[in-house]
C-alpha cells in the first residue's frame, strides 16, 4: 500500500486509489471538503511536497482558477492516491474557524 505522509503528522497506509481528502480525514486530520468534491470549494487543497499524483484536469483547474494555485496546489477531492506521497494541509476545521468539514467526498 502506498504512503502518505502528512506534514505535522506523519505517514500513513493508505488503500490504492483511494482519494487523497478521504486518506488525509482517516488519519485524523479535519481537513475541510466543504462542497463534498464537486469540485467548487478548492477548501480540500493541498501541496504535494514529494511523489507523483495524476495530471490536473480541466475541472479542478476551473475550480483552482488563479495562476499561483494551479501552480502550487492540487485539490485533495480530486487525487487518488497511486504512489507514496508527502503532503500539507492548508485548510482545517480547527484552523479555519468553518463549522463543519463537508459533506463526506464520495469514492
Ligand atoms: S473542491 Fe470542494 S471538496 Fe475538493
């Protein structure tokens, strides 16, 4: 299985091609998904720090809409995990003050 690393948390097991925001939430972390992975929120992102993930489609380009984020960021709803990765959080429950993540990113 491969590995996720979480920043500030640390690696874990997580099933083949299992999405990224659904890997990262079962490790505990309150990572927001607040439109349920349409995608539309772009609250799911994250930066990939190390490992390959799936090429960006149109959708989540749409969804990520300025420059600076396509280039640095991916949305956690739209990446099935295919090889070991790191990876930060950006947006939590905790630090974002939201109440509630979302609605559960549907596999
Ligand atoms: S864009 Fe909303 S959950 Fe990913």
């Amino acid at each position: 299985m491969p590995i996720v690393t979480i920043e500030g948390i640390g690696p874990v097991e997580a099933e083949l091609g299992r999405k990224l925001v659904n890997v990262i939430e079962g490790a505990g972390v309150d990572i927001l998904h607040r439109c349920g992975g349409r995608p539309a929120c772009t609250t799911c992102m994250v930066k990939v720090k190390a490992g390959d993930v799936s090429p960006m489609e149109a959708a989540e380009e749409e969804a990520l809409e300025e420059p600076e984020l396509i280039e640095t960021c991916r949305l956690s709803c739209q990446i099935r995990v295919a090889s070991d990765l790191t990876v930060e959080v950006i947006h939590t429950v905790t630090n974002s003050g939201k109440d509630g993540a979302g609605p559960t990113v549907t596999e």
